[in-house]
C-alpha cells in the first residue's frame, strides 16, 4: 500500500522522494567512477554538499532526505519533552543526550545535502511531551522505528560516503532505543532492551506510513491559507 | 572513569601471548589463511544453504570475501555465546544482570546458528576459550560484556562497507542493531544512564577486522 505522502510533498522538491518510495531506485542508477570514497571519512562525516558532487544517485539524495526528516522529528520532538519540563531523572538525562544526537544527526545529513536539503517540517506532538509515561512510550516508537528506517535503507545506499554515514547512524538509534527501554522497564526486563535476536528492517512506504499515522508532521500554517498568523519558521 | 580496552579485562592471569592464542588470532585474521576457510571461499559444494536472517539463502557463488566477513562474524558470536553461557553456569548473577545474560545469551546463540546455518561446511569451527574468570562476579561481568557488545557493534560496523551480497549486508545490519541495543542495555545496568552513557556518541564508530582481532587476540579469550 502506497502511503499518502502529501503531507510530506512539498519536500519532495524533485520528486525523489516519491520515486524512492515507489522502489525505483536501483536499475536505473549507477555509481560514476572514483566518487566520494568512503575511506578516511570520520565516523559520521559526510563531505559538505556532497550531493552536489558528481553522480550521486538521486535515490541516495532521496535517502538522505529521508532520514533528515525522521531526524528533524525526533529532534524536535526531544526538544518539546525538554521544554514541556515533565521529564525527571532518567528520562530527562535520557531526552537531554538522545536529543543531543538528533541534533547533530539533523546537522551532518543538512549538511551533506547543501541545497537539496528537504526543510524542517512542522510538527504537533499532540501532547504527549507534557507526560513523562506518554514521551517515554513515543520515544520507544519512534527509536524503534528509526532503527528499522535506517536497516531497510542499508542495502538501497549506492554511495560508499553515504552507506559509512547511515551505518554509523542506525546503531546510535538502536542504542537510544534499548536504553529508553531499560529505563522504562526498570530492573524488570520489560519493555526488553532487545526484543528479538535479530532486528526487524521496514521499507520507506511502511516507516513514511506509521509516522503519517503518528499526526505529528502537519501543515505549515502559512500553507494553509488560514488568517492564523504564521508561526515562526524554526532553522532547526 | 576510561571504559575499560579490551586488552585490560584478563584480570586474574597475565594474557596468554603464547604461540597458540596468537596462532588462534592469526588464522582468524589472514587473508591467506586457507586453514580458516577450509572450503577455499565461495560455497561451491554447499549449494542453496539455509537461510540467513531474514529467510535469505547464502547462494552458491558467493564472494569469497562476504564468506570470510561471515566467518568473522560466527567467531565474534562463538565468543559472545561462550561468555554469555558461562556467566550464567557460574550462577553469580542478580536481578536484572541476570535477565540480561539469558537474554542477551540467547541472542547469541541465535546468531551462531543461523551464520552456522548459512556458512554450512564453511563455517569455522567454534573455539575453545579462556574468559579468565571475567564470569565469575557480577562487577567484571558486567565491564566484559559491555566491552565486548561494544566490540561487536564496531566489528559489524566496519564490515559493512565491504559486504557484496544483500542477504548478507541485511543480515549484518540486523545483527549490528542487537548488538547496539545489548551494548546500550548493559551500560545502563552499570551507570543507571550516567557513566557509561549507553549511548556515548552520536555517531557510531566502526572498527576494521584487523582492530577487532588484535584486540581479541589480546584478551587472551580464544585458546585454540
């Protein structure tokens, strides 16, 4: 089932997104020679822009932009638990550096896609921030669905700068993940850190459709046509 | 507090540096060592083995390069599962440590067997090890096995990159993930979420095969 992707459209500046998500990302591409070898890059480095370079598939671009909008979620949505000032504790110091990360994960992919960049959506978390029990369940749906954002997008990467990036992104997930978990399930083992011996993937359709479900990207007001007054444009 | 290096944790012994545990690193490392992949690679005798995780089959013609990757892999589980179950026969474990062993035990022994599975007669034989008495209090239990997830994480990590086969890099990356969360659970047993954070950076850092085996290789853990 293709998912409504109109909230998330006005991204799509060249439609690569669409087209990513319909699975027409392979056949038709192809690395150009000598691009962007991954070797000697930092842990998480991607080069400045490194969209603009020569060759890189539009489908990596869609990737990336992908993954930009799930970070820009998830960092939003630590900031607003932060700011909504119910968490205590674990659960602060948990939002505090998972938040952290977020932040430079929404940096370092910006930064790779230059103008290509998707811009920061609006979101509404309905709430759910202004409770610790409510933030901590989220948080472990929107980590676990991060996790398999990035795992079902491995094998889709053609670009070695790109795949080293998101790999180095995926754990980080899965670790924010079991800890949110841990903290959670206290001494008791549940909610289970580590749920299964091997970690589900989930394909673009299904991840872009469970945070549609969510409500939590909605439309910019200005775009709306309403006599509200548009709300400050956020440059996170 | 500098997280324990995985050449610290022998405690009790000095590490073994005798001619058998870095003969046992040796063969798991080189690129040369026929020995270490008896079957020369590619899987040209096993046919359509079973599946992968992710209900994949590792097809004949397999580079030879994602068999060795593989095998790597099964090493880092065959002593990932050792541990995990001596920890637990040594019955010195509490509480939510405890749960955590079986669980993360499990894991374990899941992943040997389905990297045995898919590897068929190319598998590499499981070791014998040494944990040098990491498993029998709770305290050095707890520092190996953090170090030792964190290891994995890195170790899939830096394999990543190299893997042709999409079964196998689907497989890595379902694995790299587990071993991500055991890594993060552990340390929030440890620190309660402070120290070891159980996540201490906001990118992941990976480890070449040559780094990981150096390392093992210095525990003194495998003894043949």
């Amino acid at each position: 089932m293709t998912p409504d992707l109109t909230p998330l459209k006005k991204f799509d500046t060249d439609g690569a997104l669409q087209e990513a998500a319909d699975g027409l990302t392979r056949s038709s591409l192809f690395r150009r020679g000598g691009l962007l070898v991954a070797g000697g890059l930092a842990a998480g480095a991607l080069p400045a822009a490194i969209v603009a370079a020569q060759g890189v598939p539009k489908g990596d671009i869609a990737i990336l932009n992908y993954a930009l909008t799930l970070e820009y979620l998830e960092a939003a949505f630590y900031r607003k638990a932060l700011d909504d000032g119910a968490l205590k504790g674990q659960y602060r110091r948990f939002a505090q550096v998972a938040g952290e990360h977020e932040q430079a994960h929404v940096e370092a992919l910006k930064k790779a896609l230059g103008g290509k960049a998707v811009k920061r959506p609006s979101f509404d978390f309905g709430g759910v921030t202004a409770d610790q029990a409510t933030f901590a369940q989220t948080a472990i749906t929107v980590e676990d669905l991060g996790v398999e954002a990035y795992q079902g997008q491995a094998g889709n990467i053609k670009t070695p700068a790109i795949l080293a990036a998101a790999i180095s992104i995926h754990p980080i997930e899965a670790r924010h993940a079991a800890w949110i978990r841990s903290i959670v399930g206290g001494g008791s083992g549940e909610p289970s850190p580590a749920p299964a011996a091997f970690n589900p993937a989930k394909d673009m359709s299904a991840v872009l459709a469970a945070v549609q479900g969510t409500g939590f990207i909605t439309m910019d007001r200005a775009e709306s046509g309403s006599a509200v007054t548009a709300q400050p444009q956020m440059t996170g | 507090m500098p997280e324990p290096a995985l050449h610290e944790i022998a405690t009790l012994d000095e590490v073994d540096r005798d001619g058998a545990v870095r003969e046992a690193a040796e063969a798991v490392r080189g690129d040369t060592r026929a020995a270490f992949f008896r079957k020369g690679g590619v899987l040209a005798g096993v046919g359509l083995a079973a599946a992968l995780p992710g209900g994949i089959a590792l097809a004949q013609g397999t580079p030879k390069s994602d068999v060795k990757i593989l095998n790597y892999a099964l090493t880092l589980e065959y002593l990932e599962a050792a541990f995990y179950a001596e920890a637990i026969a040594m019955g010195k474990l509490d509480g939510v440590t405890a749960t955590f062993a079986q669980v993360t035990g499990a894991h374990e022994n899941e992943h040997v067997a389905a990297l045995q599975q898919a590897l068929g007669s190319a598998a590499v034989k499981k070791p014998q090890f040494d944990f040098k008495g990491t498993t029998g209090s709770e305290g050095t239990f707890l520092r190996t096995a953090q170090t030792l997830e964190d290891t994995g994480v890195a170790a899939y990590q830096g394999q990543a990159g190299r893997i042709k086969t999409p079964a196998v890099l689907a497989s890595a990356g379902a694995i790299l993930a587990v071993e991500a969360r055991h890594a993060a659970w552990v340390r929030d047993i440890i620190g309660a979420g402070q120290s070891p954070s159980p996540a201490p950076a906001a990118f992941s850092k990976p480890l070449t095969m040559k780094e990981v085996l150096d390392a093992v290789g210095q525990t003194g853990f495998i003894k043949s």
